[in-house]
C-alpha cells in the first residue's frame, strides 16, 4: 500500500542541509509502521513528501498504486492525514468541516458521511460548534473525521496524540487498532515509545537522513528489553 523508494530531499542554503538521503521502506495493508527518529532526523520531511506537500528532489513513492510525483491528485484521495499542526477551519462548525470536505473529496453524499463519522467519533455535543471554539480534544476528533471522510485505505499519522489528555489519547490509540483491524495501512510518527510498543508491527528508524534499522517490534524488544532501548542502540549517544 506505500511503497518508499530512495526518496531524497535536500533544502538549499550556504550549506545545504540534506534532511533526507535515499530513504526507503514499505507498509502493507492492516500494518502499523512506526517512524521514529530524533528532531530533525527527516521524518517529518519525509511524510510532507509522501502526502505531497513537499516535492522530492530523487527517488519516489507510491501510495495505493499511485506515484507522488506524477499522480499527486490521486495519492491525496487515497490517504488521510493527520499531524499535531492540521488546521480545521476556526469559523466552520465541525459538521460543516466534514461536510465541505466530503464535497472536496468527492465522496457520494457528503452530508451522510459526515453524520455517520459525527455518531463514530462522538461528535454530536459539539457538531454545531465553531471550530475555533472547540478545545484540543474536541478538534482532534473534528481532525480525525475529516481525515477519514473519503475512507482512504491509508493513513498517515504524524505526532498525532501531542497535547491530548489522557482520555482523549486512549480514544485515539482504540481508533488506530480499530483502522488497521480494518485493513488499513498506517504510518505511525511518534516520540512515544510505549504508543510504539502498544500500537506497531514494525519500526522504521530515521537517523541524519536515513533508515537505521526496518525490524518488528517483537525483535526489538526480545533483542533489547524496550523499543527506548533499541532506539537509542541505532542512533548512538
């Protein structure tokens, strides 16, 4: 379902920083790969790619079968995605978030869908409600609905549960089982080891730029105890 290949992206300057260097790695339907890597390692630059906000300057991906960077439209309608800094529309209320983003999407009847994602996500208090009025928990569902309203078969999901309580995380991390128990391919971005541990199949690394180590989280943790620990074993001190 995402296919890496020797991505590179390197953002010029005095001194050209190469924040990605040949990065490549796969996700397979009803798995959760996880991308751990310290700040500034290239995880983020990686997944903008992916998504196509971010052009690559070599190699490329394929998302549901469809090229980055010659089927940018049709990878956007096969993926959701969702990270710490996705935006919701502050004078929108959610429905009319979900509904405008059913139309953009092209789905069959915007309106339905919206409604049937409003009663999954326990929206309904607050269907109504400007988004802008919301608080962190409540947009994340908002969030999190508007990255499924076109059923995508996979998501990507960066630093997704900063910022939440404790209650409002739980419901996430059931959400995540529940979409890879449906077949979904997912990619994981977190600084949270035990969401690791608890959430993914497999674990990719990035460190400067690229893939350290591709393994289960099964072998890291018969290897090392911990996925922490085998963490900071690939990255060094």
């Amino acid at each position: 379902m995402i296919e890496v290949s020797q991505l590179v992206k390197v953002f010029p300057g005095p001194t050209p920083v190469r924040a990605v260097d040949g990065v490549s790695f796969e996700v397979h339907a009803g798995e959760v790969v996880g991308l751990l890597g310290v700040n500034g390692a290239g995880k983020t630059t990686t997944l903008r790619m992916l998504v196509t906000l971010l052009q690559p300057d070599s190699g490329t991906a394929r998302i549901n079968g469809h090229d980055i960077r010659s089927s940018p439209d049709q990878v956007r309608g096969s993926l959701g995605f969702l990270s710490v800094t996705t935006g919701l529309y502050e004078r929108l209320t959610a429905r009319e978030m979900l509904v405008s983003f059913g139309y953009l999407q092209g789905v069959d009847d915007p309106r339905g869908r919206a409604e049937a994602l409003i009663e999954r996500f326990d929206i309904t208090d607050f269907a109504d409600q400007r988004c802008g009025r919301l608080s962190t928990g409540m947009k994340q569902k908002v969030s999190i609905a508007r990255s499924l309203v076109h059923d995508p078969p996979v998501l990507i999901l960066d630093e997704p549960t900063v910022g939440l309580d404790v209650l409002v995380s739980q419901s996430f991390l059931q959400f995540v089982e529940s979409a890879r128990d449906d077949g979904r391919a997912i990619i994981y971005s977190t600084h949270m080891m035990s969401e690791v541990e608890r959430l993914c199949d497999r674990v990719c690394i990035i460190h400067e730029g690229k893939i350290q180590g591709d393994t289960t989280v099964e072998a890291m943790m018969t290897q090392h105890g911990s996925v922490e620990r085998a963490f900071l074993a690939a990255v060094g001190p």
